[in-house]
C-alpha cells in the first residue's frame, strides 16, 4: 500500500472514532508511530485503541486533538 493510502486508511479511521462519539484521550509516541487511545463520550467503558504510521495522519489527528480541546 503506497503512502498515500495508509494515510486516507488512517485518517479514515480516526474519522470513523471521532464520528461515532469518541474522544482522544491519550497519545504515547515513539519511533514506529504513535498509539492513539480514544473513549467514548457517552460510556466511559467503552475505549479503542489505534496504531498511526504515516506522518500525514499523526498532523492530522494532531489538528483534531487541538479543536476537541476548545470544544
């Protein structure tokens, strides 16, 4: 898969948890990426975890995590 498509994968993705109600509530980064672990906003038992490659979708999700802090 090129790049470009992991990306849209990602980012998908992270639109999809978003989306159905969840929150980002952690990101641990290191050298292969970064974990993004999202909780929903209705059940706080319900929580979800995803692995982000591309450096495209760690800025993007970077730019969500900022608008949800001013929400």
């Amino acid at each position: 898969m090129s790049d470009y498509q992991e990306y849209l994968s990602e980012r998908d993705k992270i639109d999809f948890y978003l989306g159905q109600g969840y929150k980002i509530i952690r990101v641990t980064e290191n050298l292969s990426g970064a974990f993004l672990t999202f909780r929903n906003k209705k059940d706080q038992n319900d929580s979800a975890e995803m692995h982000v490659k591309t450096a495209d979708a760690r800025k993007y999700f970077s730019a969500k995590l900022l608008s949800q802090s001013f929400k």
